[in-house]
C-alpha cells in the first residue's frame, strides 16, 4: 500500500470503518511514498495512519504543518484527521464511474435498513466483495428482468462450484446445488438471495454438497455421491 485510497480499500475489506482510522503526520518518512509504515510492502491495517503530506498535498498543508509553528497542536492535528478523511473520500470517489456510483447507492440502502430491518441484519453476513457483487446484480436486474439468469450469475460468484438448474417438468421452480457443507451463515445468505432475485411464484430448492443428478452435468451423476429427491 502507498497511497490512502489503497489504505481505505483495504481497511474496508478487514472490516474497519473509515471513521475509525486516524490520520497522523509521520515522525519520519520517505519522501517517495505517502504512507510510512514499518514495513515496506505491508498490508495489514492499522487504526492510526502516518502518513507523509507533502507527497502529494504539499500545498494543502503546507502552512498548517510549519515547524516554525507550534501553537495549538491538538487543534491543528485534528484538521489534519478530518482533511486527510476528505482527500481519501475523494480519492476513492474521483476513480469512480456513473455505474459504481449507483452499486455504492444499493449497497448503503440495503446496509441502513431501507429494504427493511430483516434484509438489513441478513446482509451483515456478506463480505464487502460479496456485497459489491451482489449490488452489482440488482442494478443488473432491473435493468434487464431477467430474474432467474442473475440469480444464477449471483450464486455462482458467491459458491464457484454451485450448479443452479431448472426442474424438468416445473419451470418456475429450480434446484440449487452448493458444493459444501451446510451452515447457518451460507443458508441465511442463500435465502436472503433468493428473495432479492426470484420474482414471486417462483421457488428454488437447495442441496449442500450431495447433487441431485442432472443429465449433462458428470459432477451430478457419480454412483454413490447423489441425493434423493
């Protein structure tokens, strides 16, 4: 990590807030890198940030960090926390299309509660990858309708080996096969997709790690290894 925008990804990613970093001028630093971690080529996230201002906002800071100057430095240091804030929003924001935008927008109603309290706790449980992907997929589907296609795409970003198939003799119903052990987490999760998804009437049966067998698909049909259904 060099620059503060990286800095926010990551924290993110970890699980730490942007409220909760704070920014701070480095005692020592180089003068080709604007973070001044211990470790050259670190990756983990620490809660207060050195960081080296004139590397790119020499002429924002310059005269707030003269050393000539030594009154009121809590005060002064406090602006530094809020203004670094600011210039990494910034960062973050500048580096962002018209259609990241509206993926950031999904995602915060649904984390605020604006699609109700129950989603709202269901969607705690996804990782911040997760939810981009997710997001992503609503936007796709009111763009386009197609319900039962993005669910599919959905799933089979979040679990790789899933298989989503549509019954033979039920067109409005379909089977959902994950290639791993049951847990309450992925089950809360994968009900909460199929009800963002699916449009109503249609239903969708989940299988964990045992295949209901589908002709076509060799992973499905191993002696043995299928479920009853």
């Amino acid at each position: 990590m060099n620059y503060i925008w990286d800095l926010i990804i990551r924290a993110e990613q970890s699980g730490i807030p942007k409220h909760e970093l704070q920014f701070v001028v480095a005692k020592s630093f180089s003068p080709y890198m604007e973070l001044s971690s211990g470790l050259l080529n670190s990756t983990y996230v620490e809660r207060i940030v050195e960081i080296n201002p004139h590397y790119r906002f020499d002429e924002l800071f310059g005269e707030l960090l003269d050393v000539n100057y030594e009154e009121d430095m809590e005060l002064r240091e406090t602006i530094f926390d809020i203004l670094v804030h600011y210039m990494a929003e910034f960062d973050l924001r500048s580096g962002m299309n018209k259609r990241e935008f509206h993926i950031r927008f999904a995602m915060a109603e649904l984390e605020q509660g604006l699609w109700g309290e129950r989603v709202r706790e269901r969607w705690a449980l996804f990782g911040r990858r997760e939810q981009e992907t997710v997001a992503a997929n609503l936007l796709n589907l009111y763009e386009t309708g197609e319900a039962v296609y993005w669910f599919k795409d959905t799933i089979a970003k979040l679990y790789p080996e899933s298989i989503v198939s549509l019954k033979s003799d039920d067109w409005n119903e379909l089977l959902v096969h994950i290639d791993k052990r049951e847990n309450e987490r992925d089950r809360v999760k994968v009900g909460l997709l199929k009800e963002l998804f699916l449009p109503i009437g249609y239903g969708a049966d989940v299988f964990w790690r045992e295949y209901v067998g589908v002709i076509g698909a060799e992973q499905t049909m191993i002696i043995g290894e299928t479920a009853l259904y």
